[in-house]
C-alpha cells in the first residue's frame, strides 16, 4: 500500500503514469531479456568458452585438450560423450578430495544422487559437474 502511495505522489508530481513508472523500473530487466532473445547464441558461446578456460588444466581438460579449444565445432570434436561409468573412477577421486580432475580445484559438494533408480547402487554427482554439463548441453546447435 505505502508503495502505491509512493507512486501515486511521484505520478502527479511530475504528471507520469502507473504505467510509465513501472516501465521505467522493469526497462532495465527488458533489455536483459530482450539481449538473451536476440543474442543467445553468443551468449552461450561466452559462456563455453568460460567453462573450457576455467577446465583446460584438469586432468580431463588436459587429456582432451582444452587448451586449444577456440569455438563448440572443436569442443565437440576433443570431448566426447561419455557416461556416468566412463567417469565413475574420476567421480570418485573427486569424492574422496582429489583436486583438478573433472572440475578445478576441490569439489566441495557431492550429493548422493540415484543415476538409475532400478539399481540400488548410488552415485555421486558434483553439482557443479552437473551445472556445467547442463549448460554445455543446453543448446546442441550452438
């Protein structure tokens, strides 16, 4: 109520609208939504290469060479696919404190996390491992 009050005041002080006043307040969060709608492709692309910069001093950064990564066609081309039992040995080193080895440095979040509910074996997936994949895969036709 006090911040209708507030807008009413400011609308006759300067003759504005509702309407404008709100559109002066959301204006900035338009053109942020309107950047990710015109722009998402190379949105996404700064943000892979963020992702492989930070990654390319790992071990699975080294052994796919990250390093000389420039754009997604070299990426897909030096990551492959791989399932959770091709990174279960690393998956675990991280889990017991290994650093630099998916992600860099110490990966302080492992949740328990069930990968194939049928099994009642768990598995543990960094949250940041998984973000990271999330945002790799988001868009395959980057």
């Amino acid at each position: 109520m006090e911040l209708r009050n507030f807008a009413a005041k400011i609308a006759q002080s300067k003759k504005m609208s509702i309407t404008k006043i709100v559109r002066k307040v959301f204006e900035p969060r338009q053109k942020d939504l309107e950047k990710h709608l015109n722009q998402g492709k190379a949105l996404q692309e700064a943000v892979l290469s963020r992702l492989i910069a930070k990654a390319k001093d790992t071990e699975y950064g080294r052994n796919h060479a990250f390093a000389t990564i420039k754009g997604y066609d070299d990426f897909i081309k030096n990551s492959p696919v791989n399932t959770y039992e091709e990174l279960k040995g690393a998956i675990d080193r991280m889990r017991h404190g290994e650093t630099d080895v998916l992600w860099p440095g110490r990966v302080k979040c492992m949740p328990n996390h069930q990968v194939q509910p049928t099994i009642s074996q768990s598995s543990f997936l960094s949250v940041r491992m998984v973000l990271t994949i999330f945002t790799i895969a988001a868009d395959s036709t980057l």
